[in-house]
C-alpha cells in the first residue's frame, strides 16, 4: 500500500487548518472580524445621545454587536422637539451599517 497520497492529503488538510487559524487570529487582531457587520439584522437605529424621540434624540445607524449605551447622567437636557426614528432602511454594507 502505498503511503505518499495520505500523507500529502494530511499535510494539506494540515495547512489549510493552520492558515484559517492564522487568519481568524490576525482578523481577531485588529477588530475586523469584532466591527463587520454581517446581515442587515446587525444594523438598526439607535439614539446616542440620552434624549427621547418626543424631546431631541439623536438617532444613528449603528453595529449592534459591538455599539454600547451610552452612560446617562439623571440631568439631560433635551431639545423639547419631535425626533422620530428614521425610515430610511439601516443596512448592512461591505461590513458597515450604513443608512
């Protein structure tokens, strides 16, 4: 029986599990992997700056994998005007949120 055949075939299946590794770690690395957005379902409307939508908010198409409330202090002071959510579709593009 001859060996050659499944040692190359081991040797690459070998290869291709390293590099993959190598890859999920240099993605890891520098947040690209963390920050893509990979269906629009990552992508919404959120209000980032502590004021309702009846007094203010201010509403931006964002990640919601990696977006974080911000911390609001008890005393916001809100414009005391109308700021409904967008309609205009928050999606995901080239591993953005974009609207």
């Amino acid at each position: 029986m001859n060996m050659k055949p499944i040692i190359y075939v081991a040797l690459l299946v070998l290869v291709a599990v390293l590099s993959g590794i190598a890859l999920g770690a240099f993605l890891k690395e520098f947040n690209l992997l963390k920050e893509a957005c990979v269906s629009d379902a990552d992508c919404d409307w959120v209000i980032t700056n502590c004021c309702p939508e009846v007094a203010g908010a201010y509403w931006e198409c964002v990640n919601l994998r990696t977006w974080e409330a911000p911390t609001c202090p008890p005393d916001v002071i809100c414009p005391q005007v109308l700021s409904p959510k967008p309609e205009k579709p928050c999606r995901c593009e080239a591993g953005k949120c974009e609207a």
